[in-house]
C-alpha cells in the first residue's frame, strides 16, 4: 500500500470566508519557488506561486486588474500543484489559481480556443463525433503523418493523438515477459469505474485493463449511468460554474450506483473528483454529498498496490520508467503505490530523477503556451534518452500524450504506457504460462 496519506480538501474544515481569506494563508517563506517549473525556466518571480498569490491578492484587495500583466502571469501557470506539497502553510494554491482565472476570463485572449477545445473534448454531443474521427485518424495512421509534417500546434497535436494508440512494445515472447500472481482482496468490493471523456474517447484500451485486473483481484463493477466528464478541464480553464454542473450530475450519478468505491484510472480526474467539496463549499448540502463523495474516489494504483504480492517478483522484461501525474502526486498525495504495484508484477521499475516535477503537458496547457511546455519538457526527455528506457509509465492522458508526442518529435523510440496496461500484462502472462505448463502436463 502507498505511504503515504491520501488527502482531499474534507480532511480539514472549509474557511468560511472567500477568496481574500484564502490568500491570506500564504505566508510568502518562498519554499515554493524551487518545485515550481515556470520559475526554474524563466527565473521571475511572478512566474512563481508567491509571486502570483500576490498578484491575486492585489486583485482581491482592487489594487489592480485584470490586466495583460496578470493575465500573462495567470496563463503561464501549469497548475501542477508542486507548491502545495512543498507548502508549510497548506495553502490551497490550485483552487486559487481556478478562481483567479475565471474573475480573468472576459479579458483572456485565449478564451475562445479553450471553449472550442473544451466543447470538442467534453460536449455531449460533439465529443462523440471528435472522438470518432480522432480515432479514424490514428487508425488510418494520419495522426503520425500530421506529427511528422505539420508545424507548430497542428502538429504537436497530432503527435498527440498518435501517441494514445495502444503500444506494441509491451508484447513479446512470453518466456521474457514478467510474471504477476494477484491476490484476490477478501472485502471483494463493488467499485463504479469514472469513464471520463479523453479516456473513453481515446483511452479504451486502459479502461479494458483496468476492468480485468479488478475482476482478477475480486472486486465487482456496477454501472454509475448518467455519470460526465469529471470537470477537471473546465476548471483548470476557470469555467468553475461548469466544472459545478457536471460535478453535481456526478455525485448523483455514483450516489445512484451503490457502489461502495469509485476507480479512477486518470490522475487529473481522481484529482477533480477529490476536489468536488472545494468546488462546492458555498452549497452546504452538495458539500457534504461531494465529501461523501471524495471519500469513496480510488486511483487504480491504490487497489493494485493494496492486492500485490507482499514479496516482488524478481525484475523482468522492459526496463520501465515511471514519471508521477502531478494531479497523482501532488493533489491526491499519491506517492508509492503505482512503484509498488510495478514492483510487486516483476518490472525493473526506476523512477525518472525529474518524477516528481511536471512534463510540461497539464490538460490544455501545451496547446496554449507551446514554447513553454517544450522547455519544460527538455528535461525528461533528456532523462529518458540517457536513461536507456524500453517503456515510460504515467498514470494520466493528459502526460501520456504530450510525453508520447515529445518522444516522437525527439526521434526516441519509448512508448509512454499506463502502469495498468502493464500489470495486466504481467497477470494475462501468468495464466498464459500456467496454460502452457498444463497443456505439456
């Protein structure tokens, strides 16, 4: 089992004030500025979380406003939350950051591309024919086509959408490949499985592995119909009254289904759904249903890591690299068990020197500051070049794909993979085997 404890903001009593009161909780010490990514590549201070919590503060207390300045400053934030695992003060600098863009939102420049991309990846009805032809295009192979020739955010993209396609260095010959023998949990619990929208979309594959190594360790599904995109984008985009919206037709819909958890397969999503009592603290009884709520919400590596093998097998096969989703490791307070669950399924698993600093991707992030979510990405990309790595194991679209596109556009052939993808395949190699040794007895 991972660690160390997994937080969600009902642990502690929401502050009955608003947005000024929360802002006064940072007590400007600066441990933040050297987890922060933008500060380490632009080395300005209001580039760093200190730096623009007294930008919001000054917006809060009207010294200033929405001006190109704040904006600028806003935007360029990846919101990977570094600086509230480094912070001694708990200051909830991710819900800062929602509501600082959503009072910016009339003047944001870029508010017209985030709707139509938000509407294509999550609408009801447009994200169903986006997602068609998306995966009519990888399966075509236009996808890489468009990463090789088109430029600038066409083209990353496209290398986008070709890296969600299910990797093929995970097969091989089943003698070379590791060995998982799962434990079936004793509780044998009923769990709804979070769908989401890119994951559904593009991500089937991962859902399909996710749904078999549950049922291998004992636990049940139960459909949660009437269940939406998690509202993570939205938020992170200052749409705060969608993200609402679709949170609210959430719990319903996992109130509706009884189960007893809910699995998440993304970390962004598990990190919204945590979020919830945070986005409805001013509704006093949808606070208290989402807090229900959050209590219940399981990444997927949380359950693998509680069912595997207390003594690991010995590492095999694929050298993997494993690099945490920040919305894993710094909102959800996921650290070990994704390690673990690798571990205990036979891999040699190493974690990349930079696994706890974000790969520059972060949801919408990457199409509207290209420039600097490839100089933050540079780093890893390095890493894994001189790491001499088979696989990369993330545990969230949003990084899968931008890493995936990065290492095609650096000519690196390492596919990017869902730690579930390869526990699955370490259990299917096991029955495999066994199949094998039967049949010869």
């Amino acid at each position: 089992m991972d660690g160390s404890a997994c937080t969600t903001h009902s642990d502690s009593e929401p502050r009955a004030g608003g947005w000024l009161e929360d802002l006064l909780s940072c007590v400007h010490c600066g441990f933040c500025l050297p987890v922060c990514p933008t500060y380490e590549v632009l080395g300005e201070e209001n580039d760093s979380p200190r730096g623009r919590v007294y930008l919001m503060r000054a917006l809060a207390e009207e010294r200033i406003g929405v001006e190109d300045a704040f904006l600028v400053h806003m935007n360029r934030c990846l919101g990977c939350r570094a600086c509230e695992t480094a912070c001694p003060a708990g200051v909830r600098y991710g819900s800062l950051l929602e509501q600082a863009r959503e009072q910016s939102l009339s003047q944001s420049t870029g508010g017209r591309f985030a709707d139509l991309v938000l509407g294509s990846l999550t609408g009801r009805r447009t994200s169903r024919l986006a997602y068609a032809l998306a995966r009519l295009a990888r399966t075509l192979r236009l996808a890489e086509f468009g990463a090789r020739v088109a430029p600038g955010r066409p083209g990353l993209a496209s290398g986008m959408l070709a890296a969600t396609r299910r990797s093929t260095k995970m097969s091989g010959s089943a003698a070379s490949l590791p060995l998982s023998d799962p434990r079936s949990t004793s509780s044998g619990e009923t769990y709804a499985l979070l769908e989401g929208c890119v994951m559904s979309g593009l991500y089937s594959h991962v859902h399909d592995a996710t749904r078999r190594t549950l049922q291998r360790r004992g636990h049940t599904e139960l459909p949660a119909s009437g269940q939406e995109c998690c509202g993570a984008l939205h938020a992170h985009a200052g749409r705060l009254d969608a993200a609402r919206a679709l949170a609210r037709r959430n719990i319903e819909a996992f109130e509706r289904s009884g189960a007893r958890i809910i699995v998440t397969d993304s970390a962004g999503c598990g990190a919204a759904m945590r979020d919830y009592p945070e986005w409805l603290r001013g509704e006093p009884d949808w606070q208290r249903r989402a807090e229900t709520l959050a209590e219940r919400v399981r990444d997927i590596s949380e359950l693998l890591a509680d069912s595997a093998d207390p003594a690991p097998l010995a590492g095999a096969g694929p050298r993997v690299a494993y690099d945490a989703p920040c919305h894993l490791l710094h909102a959800q307070g996921i650290r070990d068990a994704p390690l673990e669950a690798l571990s205990a399924s036979g891999y040699s698993v190493e974690p990349l020197p930079s696994w706890e600093r974000c790969c520059g991707g972060a949801g919408l992030y990457n199409l509207q500051q290209p420039e600097l979510s490839d100089r933050i990405l540079e780093r890893k990309l390095e890493e894994i070049r001189e790491g001499g790595y088979d696989l990369v194991a993330t545990g969230n679209p949003g990084c899968m794909m931008f890493l995936g596109a990065g290492l095609k556009r650096a000519g690196l052939e390492v596919s990017v993979v869902h730690p579930v993808e390869l526990v699955d395949l370490a259990d299917r190699n096991a029955k495999r085997r066994a199949e094998y040794r039967v049949s010869e007895d």
